[in-house]
C-alpha cells in the first residue's frame, strides 16, 4: 500500500515575520511519496511589498521580477488545491508555518485539518547529533544530497528539503527496525519524533 503523500514546502520573503508587515515572493512544494519525489509546484507571487536590496542579494528575487508574478492570492489558492488533504514538511518549519498561515488567510482559504507541519530542522537535531550543523545547505553537504539550482530558491531550497525528507525516513528505519517492524516512518511518526526527547526517540518509535 502506498503512503499518503508528503507536501515539502519552502518560502521566499521580504523579511522574517508576517507580524514585521513581510510577504512571501515565492513558493515551492514538492510531493513526497513512498521514498520518491513524485510532483512539484513552484511560482512567484505578487503581493506589491517591496523587496530590500539585501533581500534581492540574497534570493536573487527583484521587485521587477514580482511584478510580473500572479497574484499572491491565486498562487495560494492553487497551492491549497495542490496540498489539499496532504501533512507538511518543511525546514525550520516556524518560519515557513507563519507565511503558510498569513497567505492562506489572505487568500481567504479555510485551515485544512491535515496541514500539520514536521520540522526538518528538529527532526535532525534528534537523528543526526554529530551533525556540524541545521542549515540546510550544510546538512546537504554532510549527508551528500545534490542541488539543482541556487540555494535561498523556493524550488531548490524545497526539493534539497525533501531529499532529506527521504534520508530521514531511511534512517528512521534503519535506526528503529526493531521497533517499527515493517512499519514506514510516516507523518505522525516524524511529529511525535520532533516533540521527544533524544534519550526516548526508541520508545516513541515503540509507542506509535
């Protein structure tokens, strides 16, 4: 039986928090399933909030760019539609969950009860300790993943993002095979794994 599929997404924005006045000026998701990457979707959004230069440097996102993106309203709805009924995933996922939250509710789109985020973020702090660090950039040179793009691009930020998704499904079960059995590391799983403490991921495992 095939696993419910798995939303990965990842933001760009003009700043930190939604509560600052930031917006999001790009989105990426890609779909997660059964250990494979099996769909993506990726597309800037017009919201008219002005970017900063540093922004800009960064992401390589211009304002010039953003204007002549749809509407951030319709690239939101099109994602509720893409992610209707599937859990996240995201890296550092406080971030990202603040932006999915206040453009959803910009574009007038109800909460979706499945719409719970795992953190990919902590989920390596649990699993790879000896790690040198969280970035993403750093943890995919670590464990060796490859990008196809340019980092701080919602769409190769993503799909880096779901490769470790999948490496940490992988581990999971090879760490726990004992206590999962035939069982597949799923969305729930990962969740729990998140929120316990190191000492006691094997009994979570167990437990679930």
């Amino acid at each position: 039986m095939s696993e419910t599929p798995i939303a990965v997404i990842d933001f760009e924005t003009t700043g930190m928090t939604p509560a600052q006045g930031a917006r999001a000026t790009e989105i990426a998701v890609v779909l997660v399933q059964d250990g494979q990457i099996v769909d993506r979707y990726q597309s800037l959004m017009r919201s008219g909030a002005w970017i900063p230069p540093f922004i800009e440097q960064l992401t390589g996102i211009s304002n010039a760019m953003v204007r002549e993106a749809p509407p951030a309203e319709d690239v939101m709805r099109e994602v509720a539609a893409f992610t209707r009924g599937l859990p996240l995933v995201a890296h550092n996922a406080a971030f990202d969950r603040g932006f999915w939250q206040a453009e959803m509710a910009r574009a007038e789109q109800a909460a979706d009860p499945a719409h719970e985020f795992a953190c990919t973020v902590l989920l390596s702090r649990r699993l790879y300790a000896e790690a040198p660090s969280r970035k993403l950039s750093n943890l995919a040179d670590w464990l060796g993943l490859t990008r196809d793009g340019q980092a701080h691009r919602a769409m190769s930020d993503a799909d880096v993002t779901a490769q470790l998704l999948i490496r940490l499904q992988r581990d999971i079960a090879r760490r726990f095979a004992d206590e999962l059995g035939e069982r597949v590391p799923d969305h729930a799983l990962l969740c729990r794994l998140q929120r316990a403490a190191k000492h006691q991921l094997a009994r979570c495992v167990a437990a679930a």
